[in-house]
C-alpha cells in the first residue's frame, strides 16, 4: 500500500512542482527582463516583488469570463484545457532522480511527441472556435508552424535514441552518465532547442500570437481564466522544453555528489529556463514564411545529416 | 499478472470501427468527412493487423500498421490538396454534386 | 488493464459513431481524435506500445491536424447544417447502416466462428519493430519511402500556384 | 570480252540511277548524252561480245559469268548470274541496237516534253531490265526482269499520266498482264518444288529424266508458264491491254510494246523449250493459241482508223506468228522472226510517230493523206518497213521469215493443215490492213498541215532500221532460196532442229511460197481497191446494218473487252459493292456489338456519385466475403 502512496505522492509533487515552477517563471521572466533591460519589474508587492504572481493570479481568476456569442462555445472552452492536459502529462515522464519517475515508459519519448503533437489543437481549436479573423489566422500560422516543427524536433532527438538504443527516459538519463549527449549531439541539441521554442510558440517564434500583426492571435477572444490557462500552458511549455533539455542532453539528474540528484536536475531547467527568457530579451521575431522557410531548407537537411553521421559513427564503433 | 488477450473482443471492435466507417463514408456528403470515415476504416483494419500481430507476439502487426499509416499519410496529403483544388474550381465540396464525370447522357437514355 | 480495454472499445465505438453523425465538421474532428485515442490505449493494452504512440502521433496528431488545417481554410465548419435535415432522414443512412450491418455480422461470423486459442499477454518492443523493419520489411519501407515522397510532390504540386505579385515593386521577385 | 557481259545491264541501269536523282538538274544535251549513251555503249559491248561468241565460241556454247549470290534461303540461293547464249544473244543485240536506235529517235521526239529526263530514266530502266530478264541464269532472276520490264511498261504507259485515260491505260495494262504472271509465277513455284533448284540450266538439263512425257505435272508447269507468256505478249485471251497500251509515247510503243517487251513470252517458251516438248498438249494450245491471235487481230485491225492501234493489232498478230512457230516446234524460226518483226515494227511505230509528230499529234489515218510527197524518207523508211510486215516476196526480211514460219506450220510433225490455213489467211489479210494503213496515209489529198518536220536523229534510226528490214532477211533463206542458216545456226546449240514430216517436198513448199506471194500481192490490190479507188463500197457496207455491226465487233478488237468487262469486272465490282460494307466483320462485329450493348446497359451505374461506387465496392466487399465464407 505505501508503493502506491508512494506513486500518488510523486505524482502530486509533480503536478504541484511543474505549476509552481511555471507561475514562477512569470516573476522570473518579468525580473530578469527588467534587469537585461536596464529596468526593475514588478517589485511592490512582497519582499523583491514575489508576490506579484499572487496578485496576477487573483487578477485572472476574477476577471469576467465571457464567452462571446458568436464562438462555438464547446470547442472555445476546451481549447485551453487542452494545452494544459497536454504539456502537463508530458512531466509524467521525466525522470526526477534515480528511481524517482511517474511513468517508466518503454516508449517515453514517443509519448512526449505524441502529446506534443496533440497540444497543437488547442491553438488551432481555439483560433477557429473564436470565430475571429486574427484568430483563424494566428490558428493556421500556429497549426503549420507546430506541424513543421514537430518533424525536427522528432528528428532531431533520433541521435539521442541511436545513441542510447531506448525510447525510455531513463535509459537516455543513465546512457549520460560519463558524457552529456550535447557534447556527441551537439546540433540536435540546437535543433531541439529551436524547434522547442517553436513548439512552445516562445518569442521568438510566437507567430501564432504576434500582437503586433494578429492583434493576439488566436487567443484574442479569451479572457479571464480561460485566458489564463493558455498563460500559464505557455509558461509550462517553456518548463516542460526546459526539463526535456535537461534531461535529453544534459545529463539529467546526473552530477556531482554534492548535491541531491533532483537539485541538479532543478539547476539545469532552471538554467535552462533564464537561457530562454534571454532569447526573447535578444532576439527578434521572423516573418512567417522565413520561419517555415528556415525549419524545411535549413533544420530538416542539418537534421538528417546530423542522423546520418550519428548512425555512421555508432555503425562504425 | 499476466493477462489473457482479449482477441476476439478486439477483433470485434475492429470490425465494428470498420462498419462504422463505412457507414460514414455511404453517408456522408461532405468530400472531408468521407475522407475522415475511410481514415476511420483504415485505423480499423491497422487494428486488426496488431491483434494479430500481439496474439502471436511477433512484431509483423505493428509493421502492417506503420505501412497502412504511411499509406494514410500520404493519401490524406494528396487527397486533401485535390480537395482543395476541387473547391477552388467548383466553390463545394459536396461529392454528390460532383456528378460531371458520369456517363449518363442524352444519347445513352435513348438507347 | 482489462477495464481499460473494454472503457476505451466503448469510447472508441461511441466517438466513432459521433464523428460520422455530427454535422458540424469540426465536432466530427473532434470526436475522431477522441476515437483514435482511445483506439491507441486499445493498442496500448494489446501490447503494442509503438503503435499506439504512432497513433497518436501520426493519426491524431499530424493527419487529423491537416483535416483541421482544410476545413479551416475551406470554412466549412456552419456550412453543413443547412444540409442536416436533408441528410438525417432514414432514407439516407437506412440503406448503407443496413449493408455495414450486413458486413459486420458476416465479419463477426468468420471472427467469432474460428478457434482462437488466446495467449497470454506478451509486448512487443518497439526495438524490435524496428529490426523486423529494417530487416525482413526493408523492401516494404522503401517503397513506402517512394510513396510517402510522391505523396509529398503530388501534394505540392496540386497546392502550387503561381505567385502573383500584386504590386510592381515585387514583380521582380 | 565476254568477262565484261556484266556492263551490258548495268550501264542503262547506271544511266537509270544518274537520272533519277540527278535529271531535274541536267541541261538536256547532258541527259540525251546520259540516257542515249549508256544503251549506245551496251549496244557496242553487245555486238563485240557477239562477234567474240561468234567467232571462238566458248565450250558448250554458253557463258555463264557468277558476279555475287544474291540470297541464301532454305536451300535456295539465286545468285546474280548472267548467262549467254545463242538465244540470249539474239535477244540482248535487239535489245540493245533496236533500243538504242530508239533512245536516238526520242531524244529528238521526246526533247520538248517537260519529263525528258524521266523518259530516259524509265527507258533505260526498262532496257535494264529487259537484259536482265534475257540474260538471267536463274528464274528468281529472270522474274526480277519480268517484273521490271512489266512496271517499266506501266510507268511509261502513263508517263503523260495527267490524262485519266493514260493512267487507265497502264492500270489496265498492269493488271492484266499481272493476271499472266500469277500464272507464271505459279509456274515457276512449281518448277522449285520439283527440282528444288533456281538454275534455269539444270532444271532443263535434268528435266527429261524426270518426267515422263505428258505427265500431268509438267503439263501444269507448261500450261502456267504458257499463261505468263500469253499475258506478257498480249495473246489470246489476254491480249486486250495491248491495244490500249498504245496511250503512251511512240517510242515507247517501238521499243516495248513492239520490238522488245510483248516478245518475253516467246523468249520464256523458247527458253523453257524442254519443258514444253514434254508436254505436247501445251504444245499444241501454243499453236492453236498463236494462229487464232493472229486471225482475231488481223481482222481487228482491218477496221482500225487510229494509226497506232493498227499497229498494235498487227503486233499482236505477228506475235500470233511467233507463237504459232513456237507450237509447231520450229523454234528458230520464231526466234527469227521475233528479230525480224523487232527491226520492221520499231521502224513502222517510229515512223508513224513521225507522222503523228509532224501532224500535230493526229493519230487518226482518215484524216492523214498525201504525205508522199511531203516526207519522202518517212515515206519510203515506211513503206519498208509495211513491205516487211506484208511479207513482200524476196526483197523484204519479213518474206523470209513468215515464209519460213508457214512452212514449217505445214510440214512440221506438229503442224497440220489448218494451221497452215490460218497462217496463210492471216499473211493475206496482214498485206489488206498493212497497204490500207499505207495507201491512206501516204496517197490521195493531204488534210492536215504539216506542224514540224522530223529532224536528223528521228530520220537515222528510221533508215537504220529499214535497211535491216530489208536485208536482215539473208541472215536466213529458204532451201530453194540459197539456204542461208546463219541465224538458225547460231540457235543449234540452244533449240533443237525442227522436225520436218514432209521431207523432200522441196516443191511443195515452192508451191506455198509462191501462192503465199501472190496472196500478199492481192491482198495489196484489194487494199488499193477498196479504200483508194472505190472507198463507195465500203462505206455503203458499213451503212448496212451487219456491215456496222461488223465493223463495230472488228473495230472493238472481237468484242473481248466487252466479254472481260461483263465475265469479270461486272461481278467483280458487284461482289465489291456487295462487301463494302464488309459482310465478313459482323463476326467480329457482332461480339463488340454484344460488348456495347452490356456497357450500356451497366454504364447506368456510372452516375458520377461517389458514394454510390464506394456502396458498390462495399457490395463487392459483402459478396466476396459471403461468398468465401460460406461457400
């Protein structure tokens, strides 16, 4: 009975964990920003400002959630469920120490990529289920956006799989303990990254929402908590890219002794988390036919390329 | 545990998702929808190849499986772009207004 | 596991049933999706783990996508209601329930008439799919290689047209 | 000498082939130099190969020169070989001589025709060709020269093809003579079977011990070959392109449809001789076949008014002689005639194509007249050569050889009484139709102006060729006569000696040759009488209403165009209008039929709905299904 305690636990702890972490990456992204922008941020409220989530939150849960008429109104509420379910279970696999993991599944990777895949329908659903004009076409720029990128991104964790011989997560976590694959699988590592952040919609691939062209894309008809579901979905993305980082190519939980397995792991995604939030203060964002551009004529052959030689080199060792 | 295969429930369903399909694609009008219940159709009978395949424990089914997927992909990838084309020229993609290439005409009644 | 089995057979029968019944061509997406779900955990529990993430990748994630991606573009989604009187009367799907009827008894027939032994539950591993691929199937890839790459150009060159620069300092472009 | 027999087909062919890529471009000079030359130098080969044959014959009297084979197939292997002798050269010096007198005579006659260089062309390949067929040392070669003569002849028939009625002419030409060649060439297929060689040699060589006399076999063979024969020199009952064959140029009509070509049927007789004597039956129809041509056509031309067409009907008459000659055995003697005929027949159609030149191509002898005075060196190369044909006693060659020709009908163990009549009826009425042809174009008033008048190279040949018909004769006398066999002699080798049942009726044959003399001579006074001094009588018999029927039978040569056309065209044209809509394809039109009928019937189910054919694919489906479930 304490196995399955045990197990209820770790599940609990993630969910809680992967929330916390990504309400926290609002005040994080907000402050650091503010610093690589020569500004404060949000520091009024709580020592530091930490407790400006608190107060965002409490915002977004009171606001009016107004469904407009004119939207398909089943589909427009489960849409931002959807980003959620799917970014959330996604954290079922990774491996928090040794020993310690919600699934062990022999097709770990797979399920990351089979719910990645699904999550792109809670931006088209949502976009079409507004109604709107901005919205339908955020939503299509997003569904071939993602549609594209899920290719590389597939592609592009392939040499990790070669290099491993498993689909499981913790297989890839355990093959890294001598060399993280961002040493082997250095340009898969770049493509993951980039086709990560398209996946996640992330500055500076947030097409899909480009306020400046689409108004906000195809979130423009939200509001409210349904609004702040697709918030926070976004923030969980950049934790769930960010662990798969972390775990994928750098070694996990792996270490030095020092330090549990798990603080480790949290460095990393954290790392990992700063790393991204310094792209969207850096760089700006492409046209939309530059993007699906660069992913089909420069990413897909890099990426091949970068299979081939992998599978060269484990054929020839 | 080990577990007992349920293969002819599955073999069951598979049929049932089959005749479902079917019954889609006879009654279904709208060129995309039918396309959707010959997915359903395909799903159906890839199931099928992998109770096989798991009642003998032989990974033949999944191989059938991942073939009839990328026949599907490759279908759907064409047969929506001739979709598209199609209402491009006839603004519908109603099937059964898309009766031009029959061959009822004047001179066939007559005779 | 079983209950998972016999949940996700009638989730998977009903979402079906659904997705061919409703008007809305959008809800019938969406209720596909959810049959090819459930149709995945199905192959879950049979013991296909690689195909049931297939599934979800391929069918529910990227196929189902491109009939979502069409029926955006085409704007169909309201268009069809006018038509669901015309179509839901007996008349329509009397006929073709009763032949799908007709074929699921005769496949029940030769399903539930021939002796099958039932094994235990034994998964097959995707590595193993793999090599069985890569080694009896190989010729059966390529040609689904061939295929899937005519697929690629025949669908490129249906969607291509011709860009039409509207204004004349793009022309050169 | 002999070594270079190879030149004498090749050099017109080569002057063939030089101006039928070449003769659009050439000045004309050029072309008669071309066209005339080459047969001029084959001509001189000719008589210097002859004189060498002559003079040191080679050992069995033949030459044969292999140049190449041509194919090998199945045991046959027909090689490119000529073959000389006694017969072959008679053949190739008229040829050549009458040939080139003739390419002299058209390079004047034919000058101003726009086609001159296309005239040449088929001349010289007809003269090719004919060498060919002459000196061929196996039949597969010979049949390339029969053939070839036979489409030269077609092409120059309707060289001025503009006109439909030439065209006609050549078509019907063609076509009838292919009648005979089906025949021969069965003939022939025939012979390889039986001996399952191509050598004309051998097969004759071996041919009496093969054979039985009269067996049915090599009666067959003799009957098909004869049918070659008759098609080729328009004898009976195929002589009926002949006449018609008249539409192309007088050149023409000297050289193939008088001199050369229509006398391949006696050359194939005269060189299947061994095949013949084996069968006595076709023997005979030779001579019953030659003696009722030679009447038919001399009463046809009786009443002929176009000058050409007397003409032809007396070479279809005088080939009748030949033919006659051949059956009775005497087969030097027909080969004899053959030259003489080929020398007098060239010189009467150039001359008359003189006139018809001179008279603004006016063919119609009623309204020619008093040209005697106008062109005497036509006149007296004409009157020559009509003495020839007439068979005036002593001083023409025609005497000798008719006369030697009767004889033998009579006394020949093959000749009989009869055939010594038709042939006797036949020298009188060839003197009639011959002096009436005369007497009306040269005498009485003149009733056509004189357009042009013949030049150098048309007046030589005409002189030419009426020395030979004058002296050509004294290559061959009578017994009684001086008894000269020079041309018999050089045939001994090649045809037997004739037999002679009445032998020592030295008397007898006096006795013929005098009547036959007179007979000619009145002849010649009836022609005078009737159409020069009383031409009231005749006109009122042709009032008559048996008299116009008569002249209409005669004058449409007996009548055989009209039989052929009702016998053969008539339902042949019926049978073909009955199947034109081919009665035959209903079988396998029916079961398309049958095909349209159930496609009609299914295409229904064609309506255009897809989801229709996607129910009958899931029909098909349960069905299948059904079926190997529980079936």
């Amino acid at each position: 009975m304490s196995e399955t305690w045990t197990y209820i636990l770790v599940i609990a702890g993630v969910i809680l964990a992967a929330l916390t972490i990504a309400a926290g990456n609002i005040f994080i992204e907000r402050r650091l920003l503010s610093l690589w922008q020569d500004r404060l941020g949000p520091n009024r409220v709580g020592p530091f400002g930490i407790l400006q989530v608190v107060a965002d939150v409490v915002k977004i849960f009171t606001k009016e959630d107004w469904v407009p008429r004119f939207a398909d109104r089943g589909i427009f509420i489960l849409s931002p469920t959807i980003v959620m379910i799917t970014t959330m279970i996604v954290f079922a696999i990774i491996p928090l120490s040794p020993g310690i993991v919600v699934a062990d599944l022999n097709i770990g990777l797979l399920f990351f990529f089979g719910f990645s895949s699904l999550g792109a329908y809670s931006l088209v659903l949502a976009g079409w289920s507004s109604n709107n004009k901005y919205a339908l076409l955020g939503a299509m720029r997003g569904a071939s956006q993602m549609l594209s990128y899920e290719v590389f991104m597939g592609l592009s964790l392939m040499g990790v799989v070669m290099m491993t011989g498993s689909f499981s997560m913790v297989d890839i976590v355990e093959a890294q303990k001598n060399t993280w694959f961002i040493v082997p699988q250095f340009v898969g590592f770049l493509i993951f990254l980039i086709a990560g952040l398209a996946e996640s919609h992330r500055i500076p691939f947030d097409i899909p929402e480009s306020e400046s062209e689409l108004v906000a894309g195809f979130h423009s008809e939200y509001s409210g908590m349904k609004f702040g579901m697709f918030f926070v979905g976004e923030y969980l993305g950049i934790t769930l890219i960010s662990a798969l980082t972390a775990t994928l190519f750098l070694g996990g939980w792996n270490g030095p002794a020092f330090l549990p397995p798990i603080a480790w792991l949290l460095i990393k995604v954290f790392g990992m988390i700063a790393f991204i939030i310094l792209l969207r203060a850096a760089l700006p964002r492409p046209r939309y036919d530059q993007l699906l551009g660069f992913g089909w004529k420069i990413l897909l052959p890099l990426s091949l390329l970068n299979l081939l030689i992998t599978g060269a080199i484990i054929l020839s060792t | 545990m080990m577990e007992q295969i349920p293969v002819e429930q599955s073999l069951l369903l598979a049929a049932l998702l089959f005749g479902i399909g079917l019954v889609g694609v006879l009654i279904r009008k709208n060129m995309i929808l039918m396309m959707m219940s010959v997915e359903i159709m395909l799903n159906a009978a890839g199931m099928a190849f992998i109770i096989a395949g798991s009642r003998w424990a032989q990974p033949d089914g999944q191989v059938m499986f991942i073939f009839i997927l990328t026949m599907a992909a490759a279908e759907v990838a064409v047969g929506l772009a001739l979709i598209l084309k199609l209402f491009h020229l006839q603004k519908s993609i109603d099937a059964d207004e898309m009766t031009q290439m029959n061959d009822i005409t004047e001179a066939s009644e007559s005779n | 596991m079983l209950i998972a089995f016999y949940i996700a057979g009638v989730i998977a029968v009903v979402s079906t049933i659904m997705a061919v019944t409703r008007s809305n061509a959008v809800h019938a997406l969406l209720y596909l999706i959810v049959s090819f779900l459930a149709a995945a955990v199905v192959l879950f529990v049979l013991g296909a783990h690689f195909a049931a993430a297939l599934e979800v990748i391929v069918y529910a994630g990227a196929i189902m996508v491109l009939f979502v991606f069409v029926i955006m573009m085409l704007n169909i989604g309201g268009e069809t209601e006018k038509a669901k009187e015309r179509w839901l009367v007996p008349k329509r799907w009397i006929g073709p329930a009763l032949m799908a009827a007709i074929l699921f008894a005769i496949l029940s027939y030769a399903i539930l008439n021939q002796p099958v032994a039932t094994a235990s539950l034994s998964i097959v591993e995707p590595k193993t799919v793999g090599i069985s691929l890569y080694t009896q199937y190989l010729l059966g890839v390529e040609i689904a290689a061939v295929m899937l790459m005519a697929g690629i150009i025949g669908a490129f060159h249906l969607g291509y047209t011709k860009r039409k620069s509207k204004h004349r300092f793009l022309k050169g472009e | 000498m002999m070594r270079y027999l190879w030149l004498v087909p090749v050099m017109p062919l080569l002057g063939f082939l030089v101006l039928a890529f070449f003769g659009r471009n050439l000045r004309k000079s050029i072309i008669t130099l071309i066209g005339t030359g080459t047969v001029g130098l084959s001509a001189l080969l000719v008589i210097l190969i002859g004189i060498e044959f002559l003079t040191s014959p080679p050992a069995g009297n033949a030459f044969t020169l292999k140049l190449w084979t041509w194919m090998s197939s199945g045991g046959l292997s027909p090689s490119i070989a000529f073959y000389l002798d006694g017969l072959s050269l008679a053949f190739i010096f008229v040829v050549t001589f009458v040939g080139f007198l003739i390419h002299v005579y058209s390079s004047e006659y034919m000058r101003d025709d726009e086609g001159f260089a296309r005239f040449l062309a088929f001349m010289n390949l007809f003269v090719s060709a004919m060498l060919i067929l002459v000196l061929a040392d196996n039949l597969a070669l010979m049949y390339l020269g029969w053939e070839g003569v036979g489409l030269c002849s077609f092409l120059l028939i309707g060289f001025w093809y503009k006109e439909s009625a030439n065209a006609a002419a050549a078509r019907k030409a063609f076509i009838v003579t292919r009648v005979g060649d089906t025949a021969m060439a069965l003939g022939l297929f025939l012979l390889i079977t039986e001996f399952n060689t191509l050598d004309i040699r051998s097969i004759l060589e071996t041919a009496p011990a093969h054979w039985t006399p009269g067996s049915a076999k090599v009666v067959w063979i003799a009957f098909l070959l004869l049918g070659g024969a008759v098609g080729k020199s328009a004898q009976l009952p195929l002589q009926t392109w002949l006449p018609d064959a008249m539409a192309g140029p007088s050149p023409v009509s000297a050289l193939i449809h008088a001199a050369t070509m229509v006398t391949a049927g006696v050359y194939l007789i005269a060189r299947n001789h061994v095949v013949f004597e084996l069968a006595p039956i076709a023997m005979k129809t030779v001579a019953i076949v030659g003696a009722s041509t030679l009447l038919i056509a001399g009463f046809a031309a009786v009443v002929q008014y176009d000058i050409k067409r007397v003409l032809a009907y007396s070479t279809i008459s005088q080939i009748g002689y030949m033919f006659l000659a051949l059956g009775v055995g005497a087969w030097s003697a027909g080969i004899f005639h053959f030259m003489i005929h080929a020398f007098f027949k060239a010189l009467l159609f150039l001359g008359a194509g003189a006139v018809i030149h001179a008279l603004h191509h006016e063919q119609n002898i009623f309204k020619m007249g008093g040209l005697r005075k106008e062109m005497p060196v036509i006149f007296w190369t004409f009157l020559a050569g009509s003495g020839a044909l007439a068979a005036l006693p002593l001083v023409t060659a025609g005497f000798y050889s008719k006369d030697a020709i009767l004889w033998y009908s009579w006394s020949s163990e093959k000749g009989s009484l009869f055939l010594w009549a038709a042939a006797f009826l036949g020298a009188f009425i060839t003197s009639i139709y011959t002096f009436r042809m005369v007497f009306i174009t040269f005498w009485g008033k003149m009733k056509t102006h004189i357009h042009l008048r013949p030049g150098r190279a048309m007046l030589i040949p005409l002189v030419v060729l009426a020395v030979l018909s004058i002296i050509g004769g004294f290559l061959e006398t009578p017994h009684n006569l001086g008894h000269i066999t020079l041309f018999s002699g050089m045939l001994s080798g090649v045809l037997p000696e004739v037999h002679i049942l009445h032998s020592g009726a030295e008397s007898t044959e006096l006795i013929l040759q005098v009547l036959t003399a007179l007979t000619g001579f009145f002849g010649i006074y009836l022609a005078w009488h009737f159409w020069m001094k009383k031409p009231g009588f005749l006109f009122r018999l042709k009032q008559t209403r048996a008299g116009a029927a008569l002249h209409h039978w005669w004058l449409t040569g007996w009548g055989f165009d009209w039989v052929y056309d009702l016998l053969i065209i008539r339902p042949f044209t019926w049978l073909s209008n009955i199947n034109k809509n081919d009665i035959v394809d209903y079988i396998s039109i029916a079961p398309s039929n049958l095909v349209v009928w159930l496609h009609n019937l299914t295409r229904r189910s064609q309506n255009g709905n897809l989801r229709w054919y996607a129910a009958g694919i899931a029909l098909g489906l349960i069905i299948t299904l059904t079926i190997a479930l529980f079936l």
